[in-house]
C-alpha cells in the first residue's frame, strides 16, 4: 500500500493545500483570530485523526480518502467551537470541495464526466440508467 500512497501523496498535499487556502478567503474576513494559528490547529488535528484512524484503510484507494476526509473532519472541528454555526461551516466546506473537485461549472462537470447536457435534459435519466 505504500507505493500507491508515495504517490499519491502529491495530489493529497495539494488538496490540502488548496483547500485550505480556499478556507482562509472564507473565514479571514469573519474572525479576527489569525489564520496561521487556525490553520497550524487544522493541520494538528488533521495528522492526529489520520494516525488514529490509519487502520480503518482497507486498500490504498481507502487511505486517500481518509487522507482527504480527515482534512476535512479537523477543519470542521476546529472552526466549530470558534463560529458555534455547524451549518455556516458545513456550507463553507461543501462549498470548497465542490469547487476543488467539480469547478465552478457544474454543468461542464455533469456533461464531462456523465455525459448529461444541460440543453438535453430529458437525456440524463436514459443516459445514467443505461
């Protein structure tokens, strides 16, 4: 599993990397807390949920995303003591990894990846249930 995860671990860290910075132009403008000292906290907590949770991946597939899902999970328990708004935060991360993952043009996404044209709607179910 070790090789796969070598090399994966470039795209992990880049997602990381963009996540939260895309996190820093959300929260930065709502608290005055610096986001160095956040994001030192997110990272702290993120490498301490994957060491805990390390033995819950079955395959290297399922150490990506436990990678990725622990970025997350500690970015969440980090900002929700300081906001006290689990929904502000949720959309907030939603938000981020939508644009990370998708882009900012959902229907270039779903017409890429699945086939379905916005202009053909009626399409998307005989294409998805083919």
């Amino acid at each position: 599993m070790t090789g796969y995860l070598d090399d994966m671990e470039p795209f992990v860290s880049d997602l990381r990397k963009q996540f939260l910075d895309r996190m820093e132009q959300k929260i930065t403008p709502i608290d005055d807390a610096p986001w160095s000292s956040l994001s030192e906290q997110i990272v702290a907590r993120d490498m301490q949920l994957q060491s805990d949770n390390k033995q819950r991946a079955q395959d290297p597939p399922g150490a990506v995303y436990l990678k990725i899902a622990c970025v997350l999970l500690a970015t969440h328990q980090t900002l929700l003591p300081l906001y006290k708004d689990n929904d502000k935060i949720l959309d907030f991360i939603r938000e981020i990894i939508t644009e990370i993952y998708i882009g900012k043009n959902l229907d270039a996404f779903y017409e890429d990846h699945f086939g379905i044209s916005p202009e053909e709607p009626e399409k998307a179910w005989a294409h998805l249930l083919s």
